[in-house]
C-alpha cells in the first residue's frame, strides 16, 4: 500500500497493474483512497471498526472529482469514527425504499422456472387487488394495512381470493427478505386467514342421474360436454380446457395431456372410454355451428385464452340445479368412482396425474 497526494493530476498518472488491486492512500486525509486495477480506479474511504478494515467504495475516478470525493470520504469516515459501517448503513436504506413492484420482479426473476398457472396467479393477485400498493415500498406496509386489505378482499371478491392474494404478496416479500435482511417482519403475519374448507366433494352414486339430467338442460352445450369429460376422464379442470385437438387422437382413443400440473415433464397420454369419445366426436362436428374455426376442444368466443377460461356456473345456473358441484369435486367423483370399481391406487394416481 503506497501513500501518495491525491489530486485529479496524480490519479491520472497512476498506473494500471496488469493484473489484481493496488491500493494507494492519501498523505493528507487519513482513510482516504485510490484502488487500481488493470482497468479502473475507484476512490474509497477505510477504516477500522472493531479490529475489522472496513472499505467503502466512493466512485470511479472520471466519473467524480477527486474533491466530491474527499468530500464523501469525510462523511463516510465521520461515520466509521462512530462505529458505524456505511456500507450496511446503504444495504438498510435500500431494503427500505424496496417496493412491491420490484419485490415481485425479484420472485419472477429468479431462476426457478414457474408453471405458467403459477404466474397468472401471482401476476392476477397484484394487479387485481393490489395496484395501488405496487409502488409502495414494503417497509410502508406494515400490519395492520395489510390484515385490512385481507379483510377487504374478503368482503369484495370472497375469502378465496382473499387468502390467495395474501400468499402472493408474502412470497414477493419472502423473497425480498433474502436480499434486504434489514426489512421489518413479513406482515402477513398479522393475517387472520380466512378458513378453506376443501372443495373437493364427490358426487354421491345415487345422485349422478339427477346431475347428468340438469347439466345436459343447461344453454351452453360445450360447457355441459366439458362437465361431462372432467367427470368421465378424472382430469384437472385446466387440463381439461386447454385440450386441443392436435392433442386427440380418436382414431386410437387417446388424448395427449402436454402440460399438465408439474409441467411438460409430467407429461402422460389417457386412454379414452366409448363416452369420452363420444363427447369429442360430438364437438368435432357441432363447434363450428357455435363457434369460428377453434384449436380448441372447449372454445369459448367470449374468454380472452380463446377455451373456456372459467367454468363455474352462473348463479342463476347453479340455482336449478338439484345437485350442487363444484369442477374439482367432478374429478373427485370419478376418483372415487375409480375406487369403487376396483382400480389399484396406483393406477388411480397415474390416470388422475397425482404425486
């Protein structure tokens, strides 16, 4: 470590090494100084706190003047004198100013890769409920703003979307944590979760006549062929309504499901019963009466994805129904039915795309 009089004109003389740092101190300000690598050189301040060296780094020399850089060097001593470490000092600040909107690039950003149903869900959740919080930073929303805005949501969309909203932003925060330890608790914690009761109820046997009857009644005849196949094939409502036909092969009786829950790799074929085919070769040839030329098994001219995007019944539907369901509970009903007539739990498990 060599000392030398720093000015603009002494810097630019310096040499750069070939290779590694060389760090250059100033006779005249004690802690002040120039590192020189083999292509910058970037004025610091250092000093010990506790028996460690701490170095801050000030600027590159060019991109400041060596006096804005004795300036700096002077607060960032001062600092130092008083045990405090600038550099942990700016990491606070940072994890301070951080918003929602940049917690939420970091989740996106990172370098596990996200189902797509996973980031329509993140991406609905703060854009839906919570816009007006994206250029907040985090550390302004504390608890009681949020266990407020769970409530709100409650009220307004349900406790569903409630709750799933929450999760999405504890998870933008989680992972603003990891980079900005000096962020304030997550304050989900002072959610008070509104309870999921599971929506997965089966049909009962004796009821399935009555249900078949009242679904076949309803308006929308691709709707009522996509209830009847989610019953009949067990598959998860998505999978469901994104079959396309390159993906059916009704000369073999079998249909490729190319992404389902787990992604591409979990990709599997499922063998087609005499009534599933029935449905499929029911909307080969009637979906063009209803809607334009469609990739689609189950299109919909009204949903933006160009399939049947949300299949739940309008209220005054589900209001002439004798028998209440729900999509998933359709797949539980043919699990069980599965169940009842004696197929092993592992076959059960590879049809239905469990585990």
């Amino acid at each position: 470590m060599a000392t030398i009089k720093i000015t603009k004109g002494s810097v630019d003389q310096l040499p750069h090494p070939p290779k590694g740092q060389v760090l250059y101190m100033d006779g005249s300000m004690k802690g002040f100084g120039v590192l020189v690598s083999a292509k910058t050189k970037t004025y610091v301040a250092q000093r010990d706190i506790g028996g460690r060296t701490v170095r801050v780094t000030l600027g590159r020399h060019g991109d400041m003047t060596t006096s804005q850089a004795k300036a700096e060097a002077g607060d960032a001593i001062a600092l130092m004198r008083k045990g405090i470490n600038p550099n942990k000092q700016k990491r606070a600040e940072q994890g301070q100013s951080i918003t929602l909107q940049e917690a939420a690039n970091l989740y996106l950003g990172g370098n596990k890769k996200r189902a797509d149903k996973t980031l329509k869900w993140f991406n609905d959740s703060m854009r839906l409920h919570l816009k007006d919080w994206l250029d907040k930073p985090l550390a302004e929303i504390d608890r009681r703003t949020v266990n407020t805005r769970h409530r709100r949501i409650g009220k307004k969309s349900g406790t569903y979307a409630a709750n799933s909203t929450m999760r999405a932003f504890r998870a933008a925060y989680n992972r603003a944590m990891k980079q900005h330890a000096d962020l304030p608790t997550n304050p989900t914690i002072n959610v008070d979760w509104f309870e999921e009761k599971p929506r997965k109820t089966a049909i009962p046997a004796e009821q399935l006549a009555d249900w078949y009857k009242d679904v076949t009644a309803l308006p929308n005849p691709i709707r009522n062929d996509y209830y009847l196949f989610v019953l009949f094939s067990g598959l998860r409502r998505q999978s469901a309504a994104e079959i396309r036909w390159e993906h059916v092969d009704l000369a073999s009786g079998t249909l490729l499901i190319p992404s389902p829950k787990g992604g591409e790799e979990r990709a599997f074929v499922l063998p087609l019963s005499d009534f599933m085919l029935e449905i499929l070769n029911r909307r080969k040839a009637d979906n063009g009466k209803l809607v334009s030329k469609s990739p689609w098994v189950f299109p919909s001219p009204k949903s933006q994805a160009g399939h049947i995007a949300e299949p739940k019944l309008k209220p005054n539907q589900s209001a002439v129904m004798k028998v209440p369901f729900s999509i998933h509970g359709l797949r539980h009903t043919w699990m069980t039915a599965a169940n009842a007539a004696g197929l092993s739990p592992y076959d059960i498990k590879m049809l239905a795309n469990h585990g």
